[in-house]
C-alpha cells in the first residue's frame, strides 16, 4: 500500500516555501510524514513519498521510485516498468486535484 501525499504548492501552508524554491512544499510535506511517522519500528527503511498538485516530488521519493523502477524493468524485461510506476503517482496528484476542484465549487444550495 502506498501512502502519498499530494501537497497543493499554492496552499497558506506552502506558499512562502513554494514561492523560494521549485518542490519546496514537497520537501516540507514529506518531512511533515518522517515527524508523523517517527515511531515507527526500525524493523525497515522509512521513505516518505510527497508530491507537489504541480508536479515535483521530493528528492527522496524521486530517488527511490527511479531506483525501484529500474529494478521493475530489469526483473519483468518490461522497459515501460519505471514510466508505469511514475503514472501512478501522477494519477494520484489528478485525483487530489479533482478533490480540490470539487471542493472549491460553491453548491448552488448554499446561495438560496
């Protein structure tokens, strides 16, 4: 099961950061998810995946997917491996921003 998290550059939260720095509010998410999850056991490796609504993923994610994908495409012999990996993030980050759309309608019941 995965665990991203979509971060939306423009939000109050991540607006200075984003503002400085291109991924900015990605890195800032996902240290957010390290703090979150700082109990965890230390039975494994922890890596926190963090995407911005426009695009960047934080340096870590971005690393261990590509290295992941790499691993897919050498195993299955399938080079297309690494680009369906990075799809599913990119439908996850589509779907956020559906959620965000959505949510920013104003419901014409509200206005009567």
């Amino acid at each position: 099961m995965w665990d991203v998290t979509v971060s939306c550059t423009t939000a109050d939260s991540y607006l200075e950061a984003s503002s400085r720095e291109a991924g900015a509010a990605a890195e800032l998410a996902a240290s957010h998810k390290v703090a979150k999850y700082a109990g965890l056991s230390s039975q494994g490796d922890f890596v926190p995946i963090a995407v911005e609504s426009h695009g960047p993923i934080n340096t870590d994610a971005l690393q261990l997917l590509s290295e992941l994908g790499r691993r897919l495409a050498e195993t299955t012999g399938d080079v297309r491996a690494s680009s369906f990996l990075f799809q599913r993030i990119s439908v996850a980050v589509q779907r956020f921003t559906s959620v965000l759309l959505h949510d920013g309608f104003i419901d014409d019941d509200r206005l009567q």
